[in-house]
C-alpha cells in the first residue's frame, strides 16, 4: 500500500498567521467587536426565525414558564413590599395598577432568549473553559436580575409616566439588555479573553 504525503498549503498558512498577528496587534479589540456583534445579531435572527419552533420544545417551553413566573413573583414583591404600590393580580402573571394599567410577565418576558445568547457568545467566543464554566452562570444571573429591574421600571413608568410606556418598553427597556451583555462581554474580553499583562512581572535593571 502506498501513503502519499499530505500536500503542503504554504500559502494558506502563511495567511493563517498574518490572520493571527492581526488579531493578537492594535487592531485585535475592534476585531472582537465584530465578533461579538456578528453572534449576538447573528443568534438573535436565528431565534426570531425560529421563535415558535424552539419554544414548541418541551424543556423550552417549561424553562419559559418557570422564569417567567420567577421573575413575576420578585418584581410583584417588590413591587408591593419596597415601592409600596398596590396592586391586585390574577391568572396568568398579570399584575392591576391603581390606575387601570397593567402588566403580564408571559414567556416572551421571561428573558429565556438573553440566558441562550449569553450561553452561545461565550460557548463560541475565545477564552479559556475554566472562567467559562462559572462566567456563563454569572451570566445568567445578571441577565436574570436585568429582567426583574426591567419589568419593576416599567412598573413604575406605568403608574407615573404611562403615556411613556410602549417606548420605554420597545426603545429602552429591550435594548438595554444588550446593552448589559455588552458590558459583560467587555470584562470577559478585558480580563479572560485579552488579559492585560502583568507589569508586576517585568523585571527592570
């Protein structure tokens, strides 16, 4: 039997390593902006085209369910123990304000969607699986605890400002969840993914 010698792609490698001193130079950080905008717009197309299919899945659809009625309960709590309001409810997540307005925590409130983009930009993005397997449950929870303050705020600007209400929810509210996993991005990329390096470790003369 004969065994032929892989054939040899210099040119190929030698773009591989240009691709890599890029990366690793000046231009590197703007390099991972692209990045991280590329898989967070990326997943969040993905899963607006595939919404219905992926929530018709059973463990999808009951992680829905039970986040969203956590996150009913806590902003319900404080809602009616902190900031005093009061407030009747009923079946279905729904919380009655004084001044007719109301608010329902369904599935697409739940933040169900925020928990997979944080799992798949730090799955996919560079850096060591030791910080990754306590980052992305850190993740989680700040996610998780970004949904409760979003649906308490917009407690508050239903009772005070209403007229204000569908673009605080649409124009504010919505994006600042990117804008928290931007900033959670950013540490994982400071001090995981781009560690700056230890001065202390430099010797002078």
């Amino acid at each position: 039997m004969l065994f032929h010698k892989m054939p040899q792609y210099p040119a190929v490698k030698q773009a591989l390593i240009k691709l890599k001193q890029l990366y690793h130079g000046p231009q590197g950080f703007m390099i991972d902006v692209v990045l991280f905008a590329v898989i967070t717009y990326g997943f969040h197309l993905f899963f607006r085209q595939y919404a219905s299919e992926i929530m018709a899945l059973p463990f999808m659809a009951e992680s829905g369910v039970w986040l969203a009625d956590q996150v009913y309960y806590i902003s319900l709590w404080f809602n009616r123990n902190i900031l005093g309001y009061h407030i009747t409810v009923e079946p279905g997540n729904t919380m009655w304000f004084s001044n007719g307005g109301y608010i329902t925590v369904n599935t697409s409130c739940s933040g169900l969607k925020q928990f997979y983009q944080v799992f798949v930009l730090f799955v996919v993005f560079p850096g060591p699986w030791r910080h990754k397997l306590w980052f992305i449950p850190l993740g989680f929870a700040i996610m998780f605890l970004t949904n409760v303050f979003r649906i308490i705020a917009l407690s508050v600007i239903l009772l005070w400002k209403p007229d204000y209400w569908d673009f605080s929810h649409d124009w504010i509210l919505r994006p600042f969840f990117y804008v928290v996993l931007f900033a959670c991005w950013v540490w994982w990329v400071e001090h995981f993914s781009r560690p700056q390096p230890d001065n202390s470790a430099i010797q002078t003369k």
